[in-house]
C-alpha cells in the first residue's frame, strides 16, 4: 500500500507539471499571436499618409501634404477654391451618425465640389515616380447610402483621384443607377493616350478592354455602413504589369488585371474629389502609400474605432 500511495502521488505530480506546462505554453502562443497583430497594426500605421476621421472637423487628422478640406463651384474651377466646406449647406460635417463617431454628408447631387489636394497625401503617382518598381498604394474609406431611394438616375462617384478628368489618369469609384440595376464599379484609368491611344468613342469600346471592374450586386443598403478600399501594385513602370484590386467588407470584389498604367499628374492640380453627384455620408476616408494585402485589408475592415488606432 506504501509504494502503491507513492506511485500515485509521482504521477499526479507528473499530471500536475503537465498542465502547468501546457498553460504557460498557451499563455506564450497567446502572447505572440497578440504581438504579431500588434506589430501588423504597427506597420500599417506607419504606411498611413492621410487619415480624415470627420469626428471633429472635416480637415484631415493626419497629412503629409495639406490636411484641409477645399471647396471649388466644380471639378474644372479647382484653382479658385477656398477653405472649409459649401457655405450653402449641400455638404456638412456631423459629429455623430458616422461609422465611428462623425461623418461627412453629402445632400444634394448637384452643387460645389470638395476636395484634399493630392500632392504629398497620394503614394507616388503625384511627384510622377518611375522605375522598375513602380508606385503602389490603398484607399479605404466607408459609405453609407440606399443606391436605390438615395442616388441620381445616372453615375455618381463618392471617390475621384486625378489632376485632369475621370477617363485620363484617374482612380474612381462609381454607381450607375439604371432600370436594369444599380452596378458599383472601381475605375484606374491611366494616362488617355496609353489606354485609348486610338481615341475611340467611350462606348464604342469592349467592356473588357476598358479599365473597369464591376460589382453587379453590391452591399449598399439603407442604415448600413460599407466598407469600401482599392489597392494599386506596379503603376508606372512603364509594363504591362500594372493591377489594382478592389475590396468591399473586408473582402476581394474585383480586379482591374495587369495592364500599363501610366499616370502623368500635375501635382498642383491632383485632387482627392469627394462626393461627385453622390447623396449619403462618408466615413473615415485613408490612403496607405503601399499596396496593402488581403488580410490587411480584413483587419481594417475590423477595426473598432477605425484608422485612429493606427495612428
């Protein structure tokens, strides 16, 4: 009985040690996992070039070019604009409603036209860069609006990037609302000459060889929050190996495939336009200067109190 009590006491020893053991190994894993997210937040904030939360004012929070918000009377009188919003009310600044805190709103879909200037805030294409390499980066940013009682019959474009129009060196998103459905599309259109170098009538073209994709069914929905983002990988290397994806929830909903993508800015004139013909609000607006990845991607999708935690 002596040496059977002695037995089992070893082995609950032994028991004992094992669980303690996996424990503190389950508290290591637990550990690393949590550093490696945090050191995958910590990278994507130091890629941030331009956040505007909209939480407290409509400027940007954080730039590395001007970080106001501009108004012109349209896309072609951006060179008298003047700071701040529409005195007459067609966009304003609300501090609640938003996907985390403020929002700006848009009300009407006609009227002055808001923008950031792009140069410093926009990855590369806006000092023009080149090499083998080229120029990558992301735009995230949430949309809340009911394509269907909200919108204009025709094309709005909550999001337009260039420094001449939407079919020449251009980054935009778009709805088209129609009879037949109400698509949402990403738009990288490069310089005119490189993608229509024939000068062909815009309708004219194959819809495969424009620089679209589209989404037929997209998640916009009356008092939901959608998370739009587009990322651009190798534009302007002067290749055709330029391609730019886009996401919606945290999820891959298109590709614009390898193509050339040569963009020729003038930097005083590039402009992040929000809002073109568009009725709804937008939310936590940022541009990455590098092209992030997927899971990225679906972290800033998860994030709880958006980009502010990543600066």
């Amino acid at each position: 009985m002596r040496c059977l009590g002695n037995h089992s006491s070893s082995q609950l020893a032994r028991r004992q040690s094992r669980i303690v053991g996996l424990s503190l190994c389950t508290v290591l894993i637990s550990s690393s996992l949590l550093s490696a997210q945090d050191q995958s937040l910590a990278q994507l904030g130091k890629s941030l070039a331009f956040h505007a939360s909209f939480d407290r004012e409509p400027d940007a929070d954080m730039a590395r070019g001007d970080r106001a918000i501009w108004t012109a009377r349209s896309m072609g009188e951006r060179a008298s604009a003047v700071k701040g919003l529409p005195p007459g009310g067609e966009v304003t600044s609300e501090n609640k409603g938003g996907r985390f805190g403020g929002a700006l709103r848009f009300k009407k879909s006609a009227g002055p036209m808001v923008f950031f200037k792009a140069e410093g805030n926009f990855p590369g294409l806006a000092a023009n860069r080149t090499g083998d390499a080229g120029t990558s980066g992301t735009v995230s940013f949430w949309l809340s609006t009911d394509p269907a009682s909200d919108l204009p019959d025709g094309f709005c474009d909550p999001l337009q990037v260039t420094s001449k129009q939407w079919d020449d060196a251009a980054f935009f998103v778009e709805f088209e609302k129609r009879p037949a459905g109400i698509p949402f599309r990403l738009g990288v259109y490069a310089d005119k000459s490189v993608w229509n170098p024939q000068g062909r009538k815009f309708e004219e073209i194959p819809f495969a060889e424009k620089p679209l994709c589209a989404v037929d069914k997209p998640p916009f929905a009356s008092g939901k929050w959608t998370h739009v983002a587009f990322t651009f990988t190798r534009f302007n290397t002067g290749k055709s190996d330029g391609v730019a994806m886009l996401f919606l929830d945290g999820h891959a909903a298109g590709e614009i495939s390898a193509r050339t993508q040569t963009f020729s800015w003038d930097p005083q004139r590039a402009a992040v336009m929000l809002g073109l013909s568009y009725i709804g609000r937008m939310d936590d607006l940022a541009v990455f200067d590098r092209a992030l990845s997927a899971s990225e991607i679906a972290q800033l999708f998860a994030l709880k109190n958006g980009v502010a935690e990543l600066r």
